[in-house]
C-alpha cells in the first residue's frame, strides 16, 4: 500500500526538513569522528550518497521481486545487511579499476560504510512506508545528500569551534554534539516549506 | 584444508548462514501464530474503539499485560467490564456488509441504542501511509469515533495522533456540510462537539492536516453510501 | 582495559567498573549514539531498547567468541555481522509475538540494533581475544553501561516533555510540556551536557588519586 507522496516532496524533505542525521539520528558515530577534517568529510558524504541511493534502488527490487514474493519478511534485517555489504565491496573494486586516485582518497571509510546506520536505517524506513521505484530512489538520494549536506556543514564549523578555548570535558563529542543540536533546530525552521499533498 | 584458503571461506559461509537462516525460519515458525493473532487484535480493537464499544485493551496472547490487567481488576482499581475479550464483543456485536464502491469493509453496530456505521481507511500522512477506522452515526451527521491503526509520523509530534486526547475530540463531533477542521488551538484538546473543529498536535501542524484531508475523504465515502441508500 | 587482575573474578570485576563507568561505550568511547538520541523520548521504549541491546551484545559476542578459531580473516566482518543481526531477529520476532505495542513504537529502531556500533565495537575489541563466557559478560555489562547513561537522559526528555516517566502522569496539572524535550536538538544538548559533567567528574576523580588509576 505504496502512498501518493510526490517524490520531489520526499527528495526536498530527506535533505531538509526530516534529514537523516538531524532529525533521524542515523549516521552519528562516523559523522561524529570524521567531521574533523573537511577534505574527508567531503570524500565521505559523497562515499555514503553513492552507496545509500545504489542500495536503495536494489534493496527496494530485492523486497519487491524476492522477499514479498517468498514471503521471508522476517529476514529482510538479514538481506539488506549482505545487499549493502556486496554493493560497497563491488563500489570498492569499481572504484579501484576506474579512478585509483579517487580510490585513494576514499580509502578506509568504503569498508565502514556497510555498517554506518543511516544506510540500514534508511532501507528500513523505505520498507515501512512501502515507498514505490520513485520514491525510494528520491528518498535514498536525498537521505545521502542531506547526510553529505550535514557533515559539510558540521566540519566547516568545527573549523572554528576546535580553534577555541573549550572546557575539558566538554572538549572533543561534547561541544560538537552541542553544535549539531543547534544544526538540528536550525533545519527544523525548513519545516514549514513543504507542502504537502 | 587450511584456514584462510578460498575454498574454506566460501563453505564456512555457506554454512553458517544456512545455519542461523534455518533457526530463524524456526523461529519465525513457532511464533507466526501469535503474530497473527496480535495483528488480528490490533485491527478488531481499532474496529470496537471507534464504534464505541468497550473490550479488553489485552490481548489474549499478551500475557504480561494479561496479569496486570486481573490484578488491577481484583483490586477493584479497573472497570471489569473492560475485560471481556476482544473476538467475543466483536463477534457479538459488529456485522459485517461489504460495500461495492469501498476497498474496506464496512461494520455495523448497535451501541447505545443507535445503528452506527465503522470504515477502515489509509491515506498519506506526511512520511507514509495512516491507516485507521472512522465510525459514523446512521445519517452521517456526527463522527462517533476514530481510531488511528498505524502510521508513519515522527515519534513525539506527529505520532501523537495515536494519544487519547486527539482521538477522543472526534467522538460525537457534528460533521459540517464543508467537513470538520483541524486547526491549530490549545493542544489539549477541542471539548466543543458542535463546531465541528478538532485541536491539532502541537509541533505537528502537516500531520494534523493530513488528520484533516484523511478524514474529511471518509466522511464522503459513508455519504456517498448513505445518499445511494447503502446505510441502513 | 586497565588492570593487569589475574584471576578470573578480578578481571570480570575490572570489565563491570570499566563498562560502566570508566570506559563507558555512550559518554567515553562515543559509541552507539544514534540509538542514545532517536529513542530517549520515552522511558519504556528506551528500557525495552537498552535491554534488548545488552542482549544482542551479550550472545553476540559469546557466541562471535566461541566461533573465534573458524572464522576466516576475509570474512570476519560479514561474519560478525551477521550473528549480530541473528540475534537481533530473533528480538525482533519475540517483540512482535510477546510485546506488539513495544514493538510497533520501537518500529524500525530494532532493527537498528545491528548497526549499533557498541555491539561491533565489543565484537571487535574483546570477542576475538577472550573466551565465550568473560565476552558474554562484556557484554552484557557493556550494555548495563549504555542502559544506565540512556535511562538518565530519557527520565529528564519524558519528565519534561510529557510531564510523565514511564507512561504514568507525575507532573502537577499547571505543567507546560517543553516540546522541544521532544524533538531531536535537545536529545544533542542533553548528552552532551552529561558528557561534560560525567568526563569533568571522571578527571576529579583520576586526579584525586595520586599515582593515575586503580
């Protein structure tokens, strides 16, 4: 029972007002470590938007052609985990063959991407909003480029905000998850853009 | 053959995987049962809620709540009347009439002395489907009941249709010829049956809109089945 | 992991006081921060959570560390993975068997659990170099540690944002919910908050005893 959200609607609502890091929480613990430097941030957020919008698109035909059908729903965890595995160790081949600079600059965070939680968080929320081909595809895109958005955000910040005399314990995870949360409430004002239906 | 080998790394997996998959199956198998009756309760709850009709709020495979539900009825703190399973008031009390026009079945009732009327339905909310059951009275002129099934929204805002004092406003709310409105208001709830406004969640004013388009399309459904004569 | 405790009471000892307090996975090793934030808005959920990820973490890793000596390097992730996610399962289907209401408000965040990076992370770091047992208790202390922080952080977001904690109405009638205990940015300012005070008590602590730690 698939519903009739415009697809843009989904895409312009996972960026913004129902980002995956900012409102969702998905995507914490690399967002968190990698922020630090831009130029990985960079490199990361397009790995994670590369990878969310392919496994979207295929998790969404395996649920649609081989799990609805063989009715082994309670194993969906299970196979969008080996979907995601086997696309980021294709996408690391892939990678490797076409542009071993890219490769290069990518480097450890394509292995660490199969277990960062927006993508299976992502896939899950697909699967329980029954979204169509479209929308999944607008949605595990916009998922991808709002976490990239995010990070770009956060690591600019962080820029400024490391340079600064801050308390010891708060040092390090504290003030930037202090700065995230100001991130979130600033994307909440996004809210009352869309409209919807 | 050696640790590390191709051979051993393709049989090791295959292995493993063959064997948790299989204890899951199992699992999945021993349980199916119980997973189907607790969807079957969920659905039939919404169904009596909305008609007004009081059943148990336990299921009868949740034994948990099933213990607490008797200890906090022997100790004469809950209403015994509320105990009475779910299948049995069902079974009692709602028929069943299919109306061609409608994807849902149509229940019918006698509660309270008055013939009302209870429609499942699912439309868009903001992040995904919301399913739940509207009742009607016999000539569509007050909403009896709503009950929300599931849905989507955002946990804490938009989730909060599900909460008593949201659906309570639509029980005995008059139906104005334009429809009812969700507006923005004090948040805790519209106590004015007349004016056919209901209060929306605070924070979650797309959610309650939604509320709004949702059940103002039932509410043309069950006229267009009154004026073809299907309500009776 | 500090202490070089022999015998084996003293080392699950050393594991119980460092998961849950020195080394804890949530305020000291940033793990499992996405769970921390998404489901503190509510008491039971978060309980229901915490304990299913103590769990999850506890038989993973005794089982991850029994099957220690087959596991073939190449695969040793996906392997990890998918014990984790068995596991999971299995809680995910007793939830919707034995608990339907906890488990349509958990919705997608049990399945989540796989991805939680203190279940990994324990996997990683103590599994493959310690036997089933002391793993399992690692686990399951781990997941203690995770329980005890995210209790804390959801009893002020459910007070505050509900006036209620654990579902029963405890705030006095004049109460205004503060929505935005609700909402995610004050998931972000509260843990980070009892960051600094729980790290800021932790470095007194060091510092009052002479000679670094116990």
């Amino acid at each position: 029972m698939s519903t009739d959200i415009n697809p843009l609607v989904i895409l312009f609502a996972s960026v913004f007002t129902s980002n995956i890091l900012l409102s969702n929480f998905l995507g914490m613990c690399s967002f968190i470590s990698i922020s630090k430097d831009a130029k990985s941030s960079f490199g990361l957020g397009l790995a994670v938007t590369l990878v969310m919008t392919i496994t979207m698109v295929v998790s969404w035909a395996v649920l649609k052609f081989i799990v609805e059908p063989l009715n082994i729903g309670y194993l969906s965890f299970i196979v969008f985990i080996i979907v995601i595995a086997a696309i980021v160790q294709m996408l690391e081949m892939f990678i490797d063959r076409v542009s071993p600079a890219l490769y290069l600059a990518l480097g450890i965070f394509l292995p660490l991407i199969t277990v960062n939680c927006a993508i299976l968080g992502a896939i899950l929320f697909m699967q329980i909003r029954s979204y169509d081909f479209f929308q999944a595809l607008c949605f595990g895109f916009g998922s991808g480029a709002g976490w990239w958005l995010a990070i770009m955000l956060l690591s600019a910040i962080r820029k400024k905000v490391d340079a600064a005399p801050v308390s010891a314990g708060l040092k390090g995870p504290g003030i930037t998850l202090i700065t995230i949360g100001f991130m979130a409430m600033a994307f909440i004002g996004f809210s009352g853009m869309l409209a919807v239906q | 053959m050696k640790k590390d080998s191709t051979s051993y790394t393709v049989w090791f997996t295959f292995v493993v995987s063959l064997f948790f998959v299989l204890l899951l199956a199992f699992a999945n198998e021993l349980t199916s049962g119980r997973v189907a009756a607790n969807q079957r309760f969920a659905e039939r709850s919404a169904i009596l809620d909305s008609l007004g009709l009081k059943a148990s709020g336990v299921a009868a495979t949740d034994e948990a709540a099933a213990l607490s539900a008797a200890a906090l009825s022997a100790a004469a703190v809950q209403d015994a009347s509320t105990s009475e399973a779910v299948d049995t008031v069902f079974d009692r009390s709602v028929s069943v009439i299919t109306a061609d026009s409608a994807r849902f079945l149509l229940y019918k009732a006698v509660v309270d002395g008055e013939v009302r009327y209870a429609m499942g339905f699912s439309g868009a909310g903001l992040w995904g489907a919301i399913l739940g059951v509207l009742t009607v009275n016999a000539d569509v002129s007050r909403i009896r009941g709503l009950s929300i099934v599931a849905h989507n929204e955002t946990p804490g805002l938009g989730g909060r249709i599900t909460e008593a004092w949201f659906t309570d406003q639509f029980r005995d709310e008059q139906i104005p010829p334009a429809g009812i409105r969700v507006r923005q208001g004090s948040g805790a709830g519209d106590t004015n049956k007349d004016n056919g406004e209901l209060d929306a969640v605070t924070g979650a004013s797309l959610t309650s809109k939604s509320i709004e388009k949702i059940v103002n399309a039932q509410i043309s459904v069950f006229r267009s089945l009154f004026e073809q004569g299907g309500l009776q | 992991m500090n202490g070089a405790a022999s015998s084996g009471k003293n080392k699950a000892w050393a594991v119980l006081r460092d998961n849950l307090w020195w080394n804890n996975p949530v305020f000291i090793q940033v793990l499992g921060i996405c769970s921390t934030l998404a489901v503190t808005n509510n008491l039971t959920n978060t309980f229901i959570m915490t304990v299913g990820v103590s769990l999850a973490t506890a038989f993973s890793s005794a089982t991850l560390s029994a099957m220690n000596k087959a596991i073939p390097a190449k695969v040793r992730m996906i392997t990890q993975v998918l014990v984790i996610s068995f596991y999971v399962i299995i809680i995910d289907i007793v939830l919707r068997a034995y608990l339907p209401a906890v488990s349509k408000s958990l919705g997608p965040y049990v399945g989540l659990i796989i991805t939680n990076c203190i279940i990994m992370g324990r996997a990683e770091a103590f599994a493959r170099s310690n036997t089933p047992l002391l793993s399992f208790w690692d686990g399951l202390t781990s997941g203690i540690g995770y329980m005890a922080f995210l209790m804390g952080i959801a009893a002020v977001r459910e007070f505050l944002g509900f006036g209620s904690l654990f579902g029963f109405k405890l705030a006095p009638p004049g109460f205004t919910p503060w929505t935005i205990m609700v909402m995610a940015p004050s998931a972000f300012f509260l843990v980070a908050m009892a960051m600094w005070a729980l790290k800021s008590l932790q470095e007194s602590m060091t510092a009052h005893k002479k000679g670094g730690k116990k």
